[in-house]
C-alpha cells in the first residue's frame, strides 16, 4: 500500500508531455502487457473473497509458456488463496542478484461504488480503468511482460534476475508475504538489492513531467495505546478525577508537540535537490536544512507543510477514541490510540519514553499495540543512482531525479530490516493532482503504463549488464 507524496516544482523546469487519446495500435510488447494487466485486473485478489494464488497461476502459465523452467517458477505460501509466485532468469553469476518485487493483493472495491466494474480492464479516454490499475497490478504486468520479453530474447544478464508477486501488503491479515519468504524461503529472493514497483513513482502535474523520484527509505510504524483507569461511579456525583478529562489533557500536551528534527542520507539529499527547483524563502530553508541548520525559523517555516514536517521529524497522532460506558455513570476507562511513524534510526523505547514524558501524567499509561520494525534507509549508491539516472535521461531527458523517503508505508520494510537495500522505482508518471490509489474509479494513463513497460525494461537491462 503506497501512501504517495507530491512535489511543487517551479514550471520553468518542467517539460510538456501531452497524454495521447486512446492508442489505436500497440507492438506485440505492448499487447502482451496489455493482456497481462488485463487478466490480472479481472482476477480478484481482495483479502475477503478474492484468491492471489489464482493469479500467481496465471503468470507462471505464461512465465513457463515463454521459456521459464518449472524448477524456476515457484508458487508458495502458506495460505492456499493467498500465495506468492517467486521467478527466476538466470544470469552469468558475474555479480549478486537483484529482486524485482510488486504485490497481488488489492484493496477492496465494490461494484456499487465504482462507475465501471473494479475488476475489469477498462480503456477509456486515454486511462486504464479498474482495482489494482495504480497499486499495483500495473507494476506486476510491466515485470512479468518484461521478465518473457528478455526471457524470449535470450538475454542472458550478469546476475539472476528475480521476480517476486506476493500477498498480504494490502490486507494486514493473515501473513504478508515478503515477512514469510524472507523467513521461510529466503533463497529464492535473497539478493544485492531490490527494485520495489510499490514506490517510487515519477509524477505529473497539469500534464507536466515534474520528476523521477528514488525511494530509498521510509518510516516505520509504530502503534500506542493511551488509557486512563478510574474508580467511576454516579454521574450525579461528577469528582475532578475523570478518566476522559485526564486522557484529554494528555493529548492537548502530545498536540502542540514535535519532536526533534532529524534528517538522514536520504532526506538530506532530497532538500538539497529541491532547492535547486524552488525560489525565494523556500529555497533558502531547503538549503539551509539540507546543511544541517538548527535555525528555529527555517524549521518552524517548512515544518508548516504538512509533508516537509513528515520528512523533517517522527509524528505522532492520535487517531481513535473509546471511554466511557453509559451515560449516566463516571467514565471508569478512557482510551486512544496513537498512530507513530518513525523516522529510520529511533527505537520504540525512544518513541514510547518521550511520549510519557509529554503526557506530563503517570495516570495516562502508554503501551505498545504494534511494535515498531527494525528500519535502517538504504544507501544511495553510485551503481543505484547513476544507473537509474542514466536510464531516465535517455528515455526522459530533462527529468530530475530525486531521492525521497516514504513517509507511508511498504514491503520495503521488511527488506531493508532484513539486510536487502530495498528502491520505489516505479516506471509509471502519477499525475499528482489524480491519486485513485484505494478509491473510486483508480485509474493510470494508457501511454503512462506503456512507458512504465519501457522503462523498467531498460532499467533491468542496465541494472544487469556488464559494463
């Protein structure tokens, strides 16, 4: 589940990209993608009813069809509806493989609510109609038709080349897939570093090309409970000592607090990079971040942007309430729940000790509901950088490319915690004013995914050939 984040760019550094009416022919790469996405649309992979192992099967069917050995093309899980499919090319062995990962499972989608059928391809006015179009059926097309399209070739790479689908991101049910193979089945995605299509994402805005962004960390999540415990009694005989008014005190202090900034590789580089692109104050506080300045203003100014106060700092938020059992009787427990998402490098002991100390209160115990995952960035290595830059410049030229740090949420997590340097590199523009990830009627541009086929076939090659 990608929680994606947009950037304001001055249109001066920006090129014109004008999105096409409905392609009235496609190259055999083009239709085969097509069909892929299409039989991946219409198979639901929803938590409740749908079945990713049906669609796992489906594109190992078409992986065996083009080449692949059985011995090569592993369906496994340890859910009968909810499996992973796991493919291998191989390569010279010259260097350490490289993961390629998406996700089956999409969120669910009722037929009321949506104006077309959620779980049929649609192509209508120049977009890509269904669940799943954006996050993200459409980056598991583009690798399965690229993995047949360089299969079919007889590419041979340098490394192995791995391709993973897996379930449970979207759910949070059962299992998530990534967590259960690096467990279970580690050697069948164990690799250099990962090409995450769940992240990552080059955007448009008012049918401009703004950038190509590299998601090389994210925050982590964190889950507390905040509950106060009382005697209660008749409400008739109201006392100061209230449950709901003590939790409430609390959380006015946790309001107006923020916690200290803390920047890394990542979100350093990315400040840099995007002055370069603002103008005026705004520049000036990119700038003077980017070089570790303390300056209260520069802060208090950026920190005014929701997003930049994201990626300068560990929030935390309260995002549920529950006290109180009848009307007419003294509240005996109040509770809320706090939703944290950590900057890479605290603990939850750091988190959940300075969130006590705010509440200023002992009577308002803090716990842990989900404990916060192991969360180290991954490095932004020349052979990363360089390459995708390279290949953005010579489909893309004039695209900057930009590091970002995701403040949602992936699979990434499990990766990088497990010691796999993990990369959102998606290849399909999301028009920034447009987000249908989740929501009514999602939809990708028609030429933006067949771009997207494009450039992570030539991301692949460059990735995985000796230079």
């Amino acid at each position: 589940m990608r929680v994606r984040h947009f950037f304001f760019i001055n249109v001066f550094m920006l090129f014109v990209y004008r999105a096409p009416a409905q392609q009235a022919s496609l190259t055999p790469e083009q239709e085969l993608a097509r069909s892929i996405f299409q039989e991946l649309i219409q198979t639901n992979t929803v938590h409740s009813t749908g079945n990713t192992t049906t669609a796992a099967e489906a594109m190992a069917l078409r992986l065996k069809a083009a080449g692949f050995s059985q011995q090569d093309i592993q369906i496994t899980g340890p859910r009968e509806r909810n499996r992973n499919l796991v493919v291998r090319l191989h390569g010279t062995g010259k260097r350490a493989p490289i993961l390629f990962l998406s996700h089956l499972d999409v969120v669910e989608a009722r037929r009321e609510d949506w104006t077309m059928d959620p779980f049929t391809l649609t192509e209508k006015d120049g977009y890509f109609y269904g669940r799943g179009t954006m996050d993200i059926k459409d980056g598991a097309a583009i690798l399965v038709a690229d993995f047949i399209i360089l299969k079919k070739q007889g590419y041979v790479p340098d490394r192995d080349l791995i391709l993973a689908l897996t379930a449970g991101e979207e759910s949070g049910g059962d299992y998530n897939g990534v967590a259960w193979l690096l467990q279970n089945k580690r050697s069948l995605i164990d690799a250099a570093f990962c090409i995450n299509m769940d992240a990552g994402d080059p955007q448009l805005k008012n049918g401009k090309r703004l950038n190509r962004t590299v998601q090389a960390s994210e925050k982590g999540v964190l889950d507390l409970a905040l509950e106060v415990k009382n005697p209660g009694g008749h409400s008739s005989l109201p006392s100061k000592d209230n449950a709901i008014y003590r939790l409430a005190g609390g959380l006015t202090r946790m309001e107006v607090y923020d916690f200290p900034v803390q920047l890394n590789e990542v979100t350093r580089s990315y400040f840099s990079a995007m002055s370069a692109f603002e103008t005026g104050q705004l520049s000036e506080d990119m700038k003077a971040v980017a070089a570790n300045s303390s300056d209260a203003e520069v802060i208090n100014r950026l920190s005014q942007s929701a997003y930049y106060n994201a990626l300068l700092r560990t929030t935390c938020v309260a995002t549920m309430l529950q006290a109180g059992h009848a009307v007419n009787a003294l509240p005996q427990s109040a509770k809320a729940i706090v939703n944290c998402r950590v900057m890479p490098g605290s603990t939850q002991n750091e988190i959940k000790d300075a969130i006590q100390r705010v509440l200023k209160d002992t009577q308002v115990q803090v716990s842990v509901l989900s404990a916060l995952k192991k969360n180290p960035s991954s490095p932004l290595s020349a052979e990363i950088m360089e390459t995708v830059t390279a290949v953005t410049a010579k489909l893309w030229p004039g695209v900057p490319v930009l590091p970002v740090m995701e403040v949602g949420a992936t699979d990434g997590i499990f990766l990088r915690s497990s010691g796999i340097p993990t990369y959102g590199v998606s290849g399909v523009f999301i028009d920034e004013d447009d987000n249908r990830a989740h929501g009514k009627d999602e939809r990708i541009g028609v030429r933006d995914f067949y771009e997207g086929l494009r450039y992570e076939y030539e991301l692949i090659r460059a990735f995985s050939t000796a230079k």
